[in-house]
C-alpha cells in the first residue's frame, strides 16, 4: 500500500504544481471577468460528456469479448474500464491500465490469452485511428505552435506509437517469433538474477507463455474471420468513444463563454495523446499540463487558457482517479488486485 500512496501522492503532487506554475503564468485582469461569468451548466455536461465516454469504452469492451464467446455485461465492462482509468493514471504512458483490464476479465472466466487480445485488439483500434488523425492535426497546426521544442516531443510520440503499433501488428502475423523473443528473454532475466538451476521450472513457464500466445493469436484471428462483427462494432465504438471524449475540451470552452473551434479543440487534443505517450511520469503528470498550455495556447486567448487547460485536466485526471478509485476500492472490492500489480511493477 505504501508503494501505492508513494504513485498517487506524486502523481497528483506533479499535476497540482503544474496547473499552479500555468495559472500563475496565464491569469491577467480579464480572467476574473471569465470566472465571474462562468455558465456551470456547460462545465457540468463537460463532465457528464467525459463520464459517457467510459460507458462507450464499456460497450467496445463488452462487444469484442462477445465476439470471442464470452459475455461480459455492461455495468461490469464499465467497471474494468473505470478501474483501469485508476491506475493509468499513477503510471507513465499510461501502461499500467491495460494489465489491470486483462486481469479483471481473466477474473470472469476469459483466458489470459483471450482477454490480452481484446485489449490489445483496443490498443491497437487507439493507436490506428490516432495515427490517421496525426497527418490532420499536424497540417492544422503547423507553423502557429509558439514553442519549437513541441515537434520534437511529438514526433517522439509519434514514433513510440508506429513501435508499438508495429510490434502488435507483428505479434500478430509472426507468433513463433516473439514466442522466441520472449522465451529467450525470461530464460536470460531469471539466469541472470536468480542465479539457480530452473530448467524444470523454465519449461513449464515458457510452455504457459506460448500457449498464452497461442490463445492470444488465434483469438485476433477470430477477430477477422467469424468474430468480425465484434471488431466491426469495436471500429465503430472506438471512434464513437474518442468523438465523445474529445468533445468536453469545446463544451468547456462553452462553459467560458469562448467559442469553440471544433477542429482545432480535436487536433490539439490528438497532438496531446500522441505527446504523453512518451513515459516521463506518472499519469503523465506535468507533461499534460504544459503540453496543453502550448498547444491550446495557438487557439485560445490567455485569459481563459489557464483555466481551461485545468478544467481539462480535472476531468481527463482527476476524475479518472477519483471514480476509478471509488469504483476500484468502493464497488469492486479489489484492492488486492490494485496491489498485487503494483507490487509486481
């Protein structure tokens, strides 16, 4: 629990200082004319809007397992969504969501195998779709980001969204290899730290792993063969979801009395995703903020900049942290689950 607090309490430490040192940085005479003129009603269906999003997260969930067999509702797919949000956001890339996700499902009866596919089958939906929309967000913006340092950071992520998305891609077509890598790699880790003879035990773990692979492999051929009316609505429900999530950025604008560019509210944010894919800190902590500060900063007046990008880290952050958590601890009743990945990271 200890090591848990230790994530929690510097992730949210990092956001706060951030959003601090941007406020203090952005708020001028005509913010206080701003925050006496807020309309609550718009900041509140901002956040409703950001809650739906977990609910269509929840329904791809729910539609890709049913396409390998298995039947997950939707209050539970809601739940995993929820839960995993929670610990995204204490790990840098927000790497630590998926395992969480992985695990709850085998806990409803779903081979590892089988549930690795379906959340990397959303990975690697995410990591397409972004990547379609990069060419767009880059043509949008380009030559008005102020900060040069800014290309930099995103072909950085860029690139370590092409990586990733190619090693599943490859995972995929070319299982006996990576069963290779990944054999030789746990022989070499467990030799080189443990010290001891484990040829008994090497063998029945490498075994697990391919036939994990193998489960994993044969479902993502599911996916395009029999199963392809699950990964069909998976498609539709991944662009459904990023249309949602990305719409509270101009309801928040709304709710500050700016009126919102649609396009550039979807391109600055696509240009954040591929930004805090680069693992510096937990949640992605600071990085988010001052991303956003530069990239919102091409489109929004100063006076409501500092503002909104907090709003927009209240409800992409915090909230994640406080209903994952609620949801995790409260109704799931998991906190074992939290902690044993924790301690295993």
């Amino acid at each position: 629990m200890k090591k848990y607090t230790k994530w929690l309490t510097r992730s949210i430490l990092i956001s706060i200082f951030s959003i601090a040192v941007v406020l203090i940085f952005t708020l001028n005479t005509n913010t206080i004319e701003v925050v006496r003129e807020i309309r609550p009603g718009y900041i509140l269906a901002a956040l409703v809007i950001h809650l739906f999003s977990f609910v269509v997260w929840g329904l791809r969930i729910k539609s890709m397992t049913s396409a390998l067999g298995y039947k997950v509702g939707l209050i539970r797919s809601f739940e995993i969504v929820v839960s995993g949000t929670f610990v995204a956001a204490l790990t840098p890339s927000s790497i630590g969501g998926e395992p969480l996700r992985i695990h709850l499902l085998r806990q409803d009866q779903i081979p590892i195998g089988k549930a690795t596919a379906v959340i990397l089958g959303e990975r690697i939906l995410d990591a397409i779709l972004m990547l379609l929309a990069a060419p767009f967000s880059i043509y949008l913006f380009n030559g008005i980001l102020s900060d040069p340092r800014m290309n930099v950071v995103v072909v950085l992520g860029g690139l370590l969204s092409v990586i990733s998305l190619i090693i599943m891609l490859y995972a995929l077509l070319r299982p006996r290899y990576v069963k290779l890598a990944i054999n030789n790699l746990v022989a070499w880790m467990i030799k080189r730290f443990s010290g001891k003879k484990i040829g008994g035990k090497l063998y029945r773990f490498t075994e697990s792993i391919d036939k994990e692979i193998d489960e994993f492999h044969e479902s993502m051929y599911i996916f395009c063969t029999e199963g392809r009316v699950g990964l069909f609505y998976g498609i539709i429900y991944t662009i459904i979801y990023w249309i949602v999530d990305f719409s509270s950025l101009p309801v928040i604008l709304l709710g500050l009395n700016q009126p919102p560019s649609i396009l550039f509210c979807f391109a600055a944010q696509v240009f954040l995703l591929i930004i805090i894919i680069v693992p510096l800190t937990p949640g992605s902590s600071g990085v988010a903020e001052f991303a956003a500060i530069s990239i919102f900063s091409a489109f929004m007046p100063i006076s409501i900049l500092g503002i909104a990008v907090t709003a927009w880290r209240v409800f992409t952050f915090y909230t994640n942290i406080l209903v994952g958590g609620f949801v995790s601890f409260k109704l799931l009743k998991n906190t074992w689950l939290v902690q044993k990945y924790l301690k295993r990271s």
